[in-house]
C-alpha cells in the first residue's frame, strides 16, 4: 500500500523506520540538556565511557518510540513525544524540574489560578522551538508505506537491533553503569520523555489503585481528656498549613534579614529544626495529616486511613477546612461542612485577582465570636507559592526590593528572587501575627495556634527553582520548613500546658509527624491513635488529679 495523499514534488518521503530514528535521535540530542550535563558530571574524563552509555539510552528511546509510533497512529504519536519533550524540557533544563510521579501528581491536582504562571513567553517559545517546529516537520514529511506484513517485520527487526544494542553497549562496562544507575537516579529521571512518561504510567497505577481503597477508622476511641472535660470555655485551635515556606528565610532561625518581625514581639514557640514529609503539597499536606509518619506515608496508605480531621470529630469538635490554595488533597472529605475555598466576597479588598492570605481575618473573628464548641479550622494558605511570588502580598508590604515580578524567573537576578520570596515571608509573619491578635482578643474561646510550612523552595541553588525535586536528591531548602506554636495564657491555664518547657526543647530535630499527635495532645483528647513519642505538648503536660 502507499501514501497516495497529494503533495509537492520537494516534499521528502520517509520510510517509517528512518522517521523514528531521526526523532529518537533529535529527542537524545536536543532535548536532554541536563542530562549531558549530568552524564558528563559523572563521567568526567571519560568522555567514551559516558558516549557509550549516551548509546546505551538511544538505543532505550528508539526502542520506546518504536513501540508506539507505528502505522497509521506513527505521526500523531511522534507528535505527542515532541510536544511533551518539549515541554518537560522546559521545566528540566530550565528550572531544574524533576518530571516524576508526584510532579504529575501535583500538576493534576493544581488549579488554573495556581499554573497559569508558569505559562510564560519564555515557556512558550521553548515549546514552540524544541516541541511545535519538529512536530510540523514530522507531519510535513511523506511516509513511505508497506503491507502490514512487511511493517511488522521491520517494526520487529528495529526493536530487536535497538535492544540488543542496549544490551550490548551496557555490558561493555557493566559494572560502572550498574552502579550509575542505582546511585545515580537523578540521571535517567532526567531523559526526556522517557522518564515523564514513566512518572505518568507510575501515577496512573497509583491512581487506580486508589479506587479500590477502604478507608480503615482511626482514633473512634477519642475523647475529651480531664483538662479538655474541665474547660470552662469552647477551645478554638487554628491550623495554619503553610505554603511554600523555607526555614532558611526565617530571621526566627537566624537568617540576617528581619523577616519576622511580629512573631518575635509575640509569645510564640519556635521550631528551627523542622522537617517536611515531601517537597510538594500533594505529598506533604496529607502526609501531615494523616497517623502515618514520613516512613509509613503513601498515597494510597492516607486514603486508607481516617486521618486528624476525622479523629477531632470524633472527640466531638465542630472541624472546617478554608481554603486558599489548591483544595483540601482529599484530608477533608468526611467533614460535615465542605470545604471552603475563598473568593472575593470575602474580601474584595484582599482579590486582586487572586487573594492573598489576610482574606481569612474577616471570616475568622467573625467565627471566633459565634462560636459555641469546641472547634477547630484550617487555614490552607497562598503563603509564599511561586513562581510569582510578588503577587502574594500587597504592594505597600514591599519591605525589600527591588522585587522580581515575573513568573520567568530566569529572567530576574538572585537579589530580585530572594527579594520577592523574603516579602512572602514577612507578609506570612504579619499574617500569623494578625490571626494571633485577633485570637488572643476574643474572651469567647480558649484559643491556641499551630502552624508549619508544607515544604520549602529553592531560588536558584544549585540551578534549581521552585520545589517538587524527588526526597531523596532534594536539597534542604525544599526539606528544611518553619513551625510555630501559640498557646493564649488561657489555653495554657486550661489545658495544662507548659509554655515553657515546651521552648526549652524547640531546638530539638521536629518534623510534620509531630503534627497528628501534638494537636490531639495540646487540645487533650485521648485516643489510641495518638503516638505519645510524636506529642510534643505530652511531655509538657501538667499532671492532674481529676
């Protein structure tokens, strides 16, 4: 059979197996540039060494593309590995990105609002050039077409050559490359679009997975302790689920900018050795949550399991989830009153399109006066989420400038990015401080405050922008995050909280499994559930007679 669509006489005619060979070899070559920089890293002074093993991948991605690019579906299939290598090389050799699973994960579950900024014209003609322009190519070109018979013949023939020469070029060192390999992953998650596309199969299991869980109760022996029993008052405790917040920018943790200014003038209690569960919130958020530790956690392990939320109800709190930022990752579904997300009516002034975190003050004073049980809220904030990080507080809060105010980040110097973020921080400080006014103020509940950062952000280090690099290569900026406890002198008078022994021990190494067990025990409700190891206000409790 051939191609008898009409076309110039100068269009070049392909056949199918030389197209596949030329985009694997454009893919390899163009558009990997962090992984030749990785690959020459490792490899340095041993160029052959490091070509043989470049051999070695593309012959990996001939032997992908010819899997999939085949017959009639060849050009569309071709096209869609352009389109994606273009794009992920973008995030990759550009921000110093890792497309893996849980980046999948976070792109899936984002917002527009939240991923329209990293839609840039620096983005765009990236993918225009190294995705768009070879796509139009490939569907320019002829492909010379044969009997289905003679097709998979030589669709068989190119995947045998190209495995055996993985193969074979693997083993003429076998010992070195096995060792690459297992030491360092950060070199294949790095070939575009093979590892996406690996990170994407790996997030469509999880996903199905998903759909089969049973959720397993958790804490439904809980129950008010004496000291909760005794209150004399509704207790009102006030989650604060950072956003983006690194430690090292917390002038509470020593850095030399003042960007805590109003927490220090506070009786808070700082933590400087926190560590997060991920680098980016669809793993930290419900891993902080969730009775699982860092250890234990897993998507489908916090499905699995009633988490925080669901063991304060069953304590008898009235629980509620507001919402700044993408969603509640799923830690709400059993609430009785769905999860709130703010928009301008609560607070024009605070919208501009997009709200900054003060949008929550005029809501919560208006609750902590209605108030009649005991409660507890989330606030899920903005708080320092880039790229656009000047969006994320006012203008007349710009403490220190001049301050990058684009989403392309590479365009703006390493003064202008940190400018920008360490406003995000002094803006989440006065933030913090207002809710901590305002609770301290209200002589209707017995209030208390609980914050920390889902994960960090890098700002250029090491070539690495924003947050999401896989644990186990992340650097600390993205692991390293603040926490803050504040306890009214009531909540500590009620509850039997000592202040003070808890700021002795703040120095010591903390990190999001503390969370789950330490509200349970500052709010004192027992349950089994509760890790007594994990409660930080445990050890500090004042011992009551009943």
């Amino acid at each position: 059979m051939t191609d008898t669509t009409q076309a110039p006489r100068n269009r070049p005619e392909l056949s199918p197996f030389v197209l596949n060979v030329l985009v694997a070899t454009y893919l390899m070559a163009l558009c990997n540039s962090t992984f030749w920089g990785h690959l020459f890293r490792i490899f340095e002074g041993r160029g052959v060494t490091a070509l043989v093993f470049a051999g070695a991948v593309w012959a990996l991605m001939l032997f992908v593309v010819s899997l999939l690019a085949v017959r009639r579906i060849q050009k569309p299939v071709l096209v869609a590995l352009l389109i994606t290598a273009g794009v992920t090389s973008y995030y990759v050799d550009v921000l110093g990105v890792v497309v893996d699973r849980d980046m999948i994960q976070n792109a899936m579950t984002t917002t527009f609002a939240e991923s329209k900024h990293l839609i840039t014209v620096q983005f765009i003609t990236h993918v225009i050039l190294y995705g768009v322009i070879p796509s139009l190519l490939v569907l320019w070109v002829r492909v010379r077409r044969s009997s289905i018979g003679r097709a998979l013949v030589g669709y068989g023939v190119v995947g045998a050559l190209s495995v055996a020469l993985l193969v074979g070029l693997l083993f003429t060192n076998l010992k070195a490359y096995s060792t690459v390999l297992r030491a360092d992953k950060e070199l294949m998650g790095a070939v575009q679009p093979l590892a996406p596309m690996g990170g994407a199969l790996r997030y469509a299991k999880m996903m199905f997975k998903s759909t089969r869980i049973v959720v397993a109760p958790t804490g439904r022996d809980a129950k008010p302790g004496p000291y909760l029993a005794k209150a004399d008052k509704p207790i009102l405790m006030v989650i604060v689920a950072g956003e983006t917040g690194r430690a090292q920018n917390w002038s509470l943790g020593g850095y030399e900018r003042e960007t805590n200014a109003e927490l220090k003038t506070r009786d808070i209690i700082y933590y400087p050795n926190t560590t997060s569960c991920g680098t980016a919130t669809a793993t930290s958020l419900p891993c902080m949550f969730s009775p699982l530790t860092m250890a234990e956690y897993s998507y489908e392990g916090g499905l699995s399991n009633e988490n925080l939320l669901d063991v304060l109800l069953h304590a008898g709190f009235d629980v509620e989830w507001w919402d700044n930022n993408t969603g509640d990752k799923n830690i709400g579904d059993r609430l009785p009153v769905r999860p709130r997300t703010m928009k301008a009516e609560d607070g024009a002034e605070f919208c501009f399109p997009e709200c900054i975190d003060t949008v929550f003050l005029k809501n919560l004073q208006e609750k902590a006066d209605t108030i009649t049980r005991n409660t507890v809220i989330v606030l899920h904030q903005i708080g320092s989420h880039g790229p656009s990080y000047w969006l994320r507080y006012p203008a007349d809060r710009e403490l220190f400038q001049p301050a990058c105010k684009t989403p392309e980040l590479t365009e703006c110097s390493s003064e202008e990015i940190v400018n920008a973020y360490d406003n995000t921080i002094a803006f989440t400080d006065y933030f913090l401080a207002q809710v901590i006014d305002q609770l301290d103020a209200s002589d209707r509940v017995i209030p208390a405050m609980y914050y920390v950062s889902d994960h960090g952000e890098s700002l250029g280090e090491g070539g690495l922008y924003l947050h999401g690099t896989p644990y186990f290569m992340a650097p600390e900026y993205q692991t390293h995050v603040p926490m803050v406890l504040w306890m009214s002198q009531r909540f500590r008078d009620s509850l039997g909280v000592d202040a003070d022994c808890l700021k002795a021990r703040a120095a010591e190494p903390v990190s999001h499994d503390n969370m789950f067990s330490t509200v349970l025990g500052m709010v004192d409700v027992t349950t089994t559930a509760k890790d007594g190891a994990l409660d930080l206000a445990g050890a500090c409790r004042q011992v009551t007679t009943g």
